[in-house]
C-alpha cells in the first residue's frame, strides 16, 4: 500500500454554516414579496416628490420668469410620466400605512379595544380632511 | 455599559415621516405633478403662492415635510438595499449615503426656506 493518510484537516468544534442560497431576485418569486418590495420602494418617489417640491420653492424665490420656468419644466412629457408614476407610488404607501395603522396603535376605549376597521377609517377620513383644507389653499385661478 | 443605539430616533423619524407623506403628499402631487401642468384645473399664480410662501407657518410646514419625508426615505430604503440585494458588505456605506442624503436635503431645505424673499 503505497497510500499515504494525510491527516484531516478541520478547526475542531467548529461546525460548518449551513446557509442555502438566495437569490439577489428572490422578491420577484411571489406576489406578496413584490408587494413588500414594491411599498419599500415608495420611499424612493416620497424623496423624489421634496426634490419637487424643493425646486418649486427655489422658483418662486428667484421672480417670476424663474417660475414660468419651472413651470414649463413640469409639462414635459418626461417629468409628467414620472409624475404619474410617483403618484401611484405616494398613494400605494398612503394604502398600505393607513391598513396597518390598528397594528401599529392599540387604541383603547373604557378598556375595550376599539375595533380595526374604525382605526383605519379614522386614518382614511384624516386623509380625506387633510387633503381637502391642502387643495382648499392650493386651488385658486 | 450597554452601547445606546440610535434606531428608535431613526425608526420614530420615519414612521412620522411615513404618517405626514401618507397624508398630504398624494394630494399635493396630484394638484402639483399633473393637474396643474395638464390645465386639468387652472394653476395658482406666481404672486399667490409667493406670498403664501412668505406666511413663517406655512414654511414651518414645508420644512416638517421635507425633514421628516426625507429621514423616513432613508430609514425604509437603507432596509430595502439591506434586504432585497444582499449586500452586507456595503452596509455602512448604504447608512452613510442614506442618512447623508437625508440631512443634505434637510439643509438644502432649511436654506431656501430660511432665505425665501
């Protein structure tokens, strides 16, 4: 027998991970974890709305032609797609928060939970109220 | 001595955050990106919203907006790139980018509305 036995070679008590691999894409495997990524992905348009609203503000503060200016810049074609798209993302976020807000406050009432469904149409009714005094300020010709 | 975290200020930021966006920036969005733009209702003048724009609480308003909507972009994309790409070699860069981003954007905010004239 010419074979020669290495001895073997392992960091004594020194299990190996098992780790099983995940793919980079793996939140395209289902609905619900597209939906998850999708509401993160919110954010994205929420930061992209200030820059918006921020450029709105430099306007107005540099004169008129300046506005006009940002003004146009908001009818091209491009900024109003993104737009769009932006405002489907703004109000999936507004959804998905306002349907999770019973989870995140347990209100109480003479020692009795107040029910789901009434914490979020509290939430809902907000944003309706809220939305009406914004554009009540806003609308004006 | 336990080492303090600061992710319960982060995570309050952005679930206020979370709560202002819910509520006012689909409708400022609507009238902003697209129904002004579109003619779909006539748009304000310049001379109305500058002199809307001067009232201190209505930019106390705008600065809330951009500051609590930018720190709750950070806190919830700084998890989406932990999560969805799996790059936890990159996570303090991701931090330092996110809560960067957030706090220039606060600054920029608190300049223009500080300056407005």
């Amino acid at each position: 027998m010419t074979e020669t036995r290495q001895p073997a070679r392992y960091t004594e008590y020194h299990p190996r991970w098992y780790r099983s691999h995940v793919s980079t894409w793996w939140w395209l495997a289902r609905w619900p974890y597209l939906k998850f990524i999708l509401r993160e992905i919110s954010s994205v348009f929420v930061a992209w709305f200030v820059v918006v609203l921020l450029l709105q503000i430099r306007a107005l503060s540099r004169g008129s032609e300046a506005y006009a200016a940002f003004e146009r810049w908001l009818q091209n074609p491009l900024i109003v797609l993104l737009n769009l798209i932006t405002l489907f993302f703004v109000a999936f976020h507004a959804v998905t928060w306002f349907n999770v807000a019973p989870r995140a406050m347990a209100v109480r009432f003479r020692g009795k939970r107040v029910p789901d469904l009434w914490i979020v149409g509290a939430n809902y009714a907000a944003w309706a109220a809220v939305s009406l005094v914004l554009a009540w300020f806003l609308v004006r010709s | 001595m336990a080492k303090q975290s600061n992710e319960p200020v982060l995570w309050a930021l952005f679930s206020a955050g979370g709560v202002f966006a819910a509520l006012v920036i689909p409708v400022h969005l609507f009238l902003l990106g697209l129904a002004f733009p579109l003619g779909w209702i006539p748009a304000p003048g310049y001379e109305y919203l500058h002199a809307l724009v001067r009232l201190p609480l209505a930019r106390l308003y705008v600065f809330s907006l951009c500051f609590l909507a930018l720190f709750h972009w950070a806190h919830r994309f700084r998890y989406t790139l932990y999560d969805g790409l799996q790059i936890k070699h990159l996570n303090e860069l991701i931090f330092f980018c996110c809560y960067g981003g957030a706090i220039l954007g606060t600054v920029w905010a608190g300049y223009l509305l500080w300056n407005f004239r």
